[in-house]
C-alpha cells in the first residue's frame, strides 16, 4: 500500500471517530431503530480501499468473501447476490433446471411454506409456476411444526420452502427427516437467522439449499447484498448460471478459458467451437454483487460473533423486563434452538382491553420503532390472495399475527439504556389498562 494510500485511509478513521462524539441517548427524542446496520471504522476504511482500487464490479474480494463465508456457515459454496430476494429466486429457479433430469420441479408442483412470511420467501414459488401450499405458525415460536408440514404433504408436493422467523429456528432436523423421507427438497431461508442454531448445527445446514440477505437490517451488512449456499455442487453450478446471465460458462469476469477449451464446444444446434462465454444453458439475470459490497462483508464477517452474542443479550433483557406482564404473549425459543434473535415479537392477546395499534402508537410517540411481523397472513393480500395456492388446516394462528402482533428491535446498535426504556414504556402503557 503506497504512502499516500495510507494516509487517506488515516483520515478516514479519524473521519470516522470525530463523527462518533456527543452521541447521547434522550428517552423520547433519540430514535430507538427496530433493525440497523452497526458500522465501525474499520467498515468504513475497507469501503474507501475498496472505491480507491476502483473495485466496481464482483471480483478478487467477492470471492474471498464467498469462501469465508461458506467455510463460516457450514456449507462448500456461497454465490454472493444482489439482494436476499434474489437470493431466494435462485435457489427455487435453480430446482426447475432442466440439469436435474427427472428431479427438476415443473409447473403445478406444490412447494409447502408458511402463510405468515415476509413474501419474497414465497414469491419465487409463484414465479417459477410453482403453487405455495400454505400451513400455519405457533404463537410464541412464529414457526410452523414439522407435524403441520407433515400434514401438507400431498400427491404433487415436491419441495419444503421456510424461513427461520425472526432468527427463531423452525424444526429443522424433523423437517429434514421429513424432507428425505418423502424424496422432498428443503430450502431454509436464513435471512433472519444467520448465527442461530437448531440441535447444535447451525441454521442454514439442513436443507439442500439456504439463502441469507445483508441488507442493512439483518445480522451482517453489505449494504445491500444476499447469498445462496448449498454444499449440493450440481446446484452450486446451476444457481452460479442462472445469477451469471444463464451462461455455460464459468470464468470469473475479466477472464478467459479456464477450461483450457473455450472454442472446443458443441451445445444445442450452434456451431463447433462457439465461443463458451457465450453460449447460455439456462434463462438466467444479472443478479451479481460487487467487490465494494464484499469489501465491506469480509470487515462484517468479523464482528459476527460479537453481534450474535448482542442479540441474544438484547432478547434476554427485554424478556426479562417483560416477563409476567399481563395480557402479552411473549416470544419463546423453539426447544432446542439457539436463536441469534432478529426481533423482539410481541403478540396482544386477542381479548386485551387495548389493542396492538394502541400498544404500537404509544411506543412510536416514544420514537420506539416497531414493525409487523412481516406481511401476517400473505393469503389475505392483494397479491397473493387470487394467485394459485393450496391451505392446509386454519390459518388462525396466521391471522392473529395479522391482527395483534408486532416486534421491536434487539439489533447490537442498542444500548441497555435504550432498552430499559423500551421495558419501561411498555410496562407504563400495560399498567395503565388494568
């Protein structure tokens, strides 16, 4: 690194430092986020070095991060995406390819998924012609059980697509063993719950493929940005395609004949030695991410086990500050789980004298930020409800989350003190309606 390089960088921390002064909390004026990117000067110097060697488009760096990151999340292959719902359109467009021969998913197969989701988990099923059947959640885990999905396994079915909500790990070994047993591919959307762990493995090792997002709000960031990881090479290769354009091909950008034969093709009716980079086996996008994205990744991957263990000590405060509070369903860990916490769910019990809204409006005037948990019952939206689907059993539980939920943030950028105003506002406004 040149001399001058290294004192721009030196600016940019001191930039960075006087820029964290006289930042205090004042209870009812600071803004109390429900999610947030925490970002150090040292995210900020990797960004700068990255803009500096005018890294602009995915290369050296977004391959470091992909292996890190795999080799960090259990899996052989990570393709870094441009968001985490693209990261969940490649991995159920990859289980169409024609490459899978007889196991490829069609049109009219049933992909079982949970009615309370945020709708890009589910929105790939549609848009692959796949038909989402629907089954619903437990109060308190916000998760479905693998006996609801057992009970959904019909004669079309073909795959299990779930979230792991809010960081909260679903059934994830019961619902493998499902998955085998009845010849089913199972995709676990870990967007929430990078960190969290079910039976000891970490959430994303169970199914075939799973997808993250690091988008500012979620456990790492790269500004935007997500990640498919399968261990399954066949897929690896199919899901690098279809983020790649479709091309055959597999040289990195900027490179050439990796193979040792890139005019030694024959495919489909082109001509004998067509150019490979140029001949595509699958109707794919552009959907890659960039190096200064990744630049910022590798910084984040760092802190990752800091941030997790701020999670959990954040859900552990509220939880216990809340606990015994009437008229409240408060969140529960799957059993044998160990969430990295996304949210802070909170459920008003449906026959309350106050309502969510009301709960939610007090804590906003407190600059508390609050959200829905996500889209509550996707069955009863515009966009979903004349859209092709499948209902196993009730959704009630779905719709009580429609009506009466909501969560707060636990997100490492809070402070006890932001916290303890959280218990406390609650606390004030539950009081108040005994």
């Amino acid at each position: 690194m040149s001399e001058r390089v290294a004192r721009i960088l030196d600016e940019v921390r001191k930039y960075h430092q006087d820029g964290q002064e006289g930042r205090g909390f004042i209870p009812g004026v600071t803004e109390i986020w429900p999610s947030g990117a925490v970002l150090d000067e040292d995210d900020r110097v990797a960004l700068v070095r990255a803009a500096l060697e005018m890294r602009i488009a995915a290369g050296k760096l977004s391959r470091q991060f992909e292996t890190a990151f795999a080799r960090r999340m259990k899996h052989r292959k990570a393709h870094l995406t441009n968001s985490g719902s693209s990261a969940n359109l490649l991995a159920v467009s990859s289980l169409t390819s024609h490459q899978l021969g007889d196991r490829r998913l069609r049109p009219g197969d049933e992909v079982i998924t949970v009615a309370a989701s945020f709708p890009t988990t589910v929105n790939p099923i549609l848009q692959n012609g796949l038909v989402p059947v629907y089954v619903d959640i437990e109060l308190g885990t916000y998760n479905a059980t693998a006996e609801r999905v057992a009970r959904a396994i019909g004669p079309r079915t073909r795959a299990i697509i779930m979230a792991h909500t809010l960081g909260n790990p679903f059934e994830a070994t019961e619902t493998a063993r499902l998955a085998q047993e009845h010849d089913l591919v199972l995709v676990e959307d870990t967007c929430d719950a990078v960190g969290s762990t079910y039976d000891g493995r970490p959430a994303g090792t169970f199914g075939d493929l799973a997808t993250v997002s690091f988008y500012p709000a979620h456990h790492l960031t790269t500004g935007e940005g997500g990640c498919v990881l399968t261990s399954n090479l066949a897929l690896a290769r199919i899901v690098e395609s279809l983020r790649d354009w479709g091309r055959d091909c597999w040289c990195e950008p900027g490179e050439s004949d990796t193979c040792r034969k890139r005019f030694g093709y024959q495919m489909g009716t082109l001509p004998a030695g067509y150019d490979h980079k140029y001949i595509f086996s699958h109707i794919g996008y552009n959907l890659k991410s960039t190096d200064l994205q990744a630049a910022l990744g590798l910084t984040q991957l760092d802190k990752l086990d800091a941030f997790c263990a701020a999670r959990r000590r954040n859900w552990r405060r509220l939880r216990e500050g809340l606990d015994g509070l009437p008229w409240l369903i408060l969140p529960e860990a799957t059993p044998r789980s160990d969430p990295s916490w996304f949210g802070f769910v909170l459920t008003v019990d449906p026959r309350a004298p106050f309502s969510r809204a009301a709960l939610v409006d007090f804590l906003e005037s407190r600059k508390i930020g609050t959200r829905r948990l996500f889209a509550g019952n996707l069955t009863r939206h515009p966009a979903h409800a004349q859209a092709p689907h499948r209902v196993c059993g009730d959704l009630a539980n779905s719709d009580v989350v429609t009506d009466h939920t909501f969560w707060v943030g636990v997100y490492p950028g809070l402070t006890d003190e932001m916290l303890d105003y959280v218990i406390a506002s609650v606390t004030e406004f539950v009081g108040a309606h005994r």
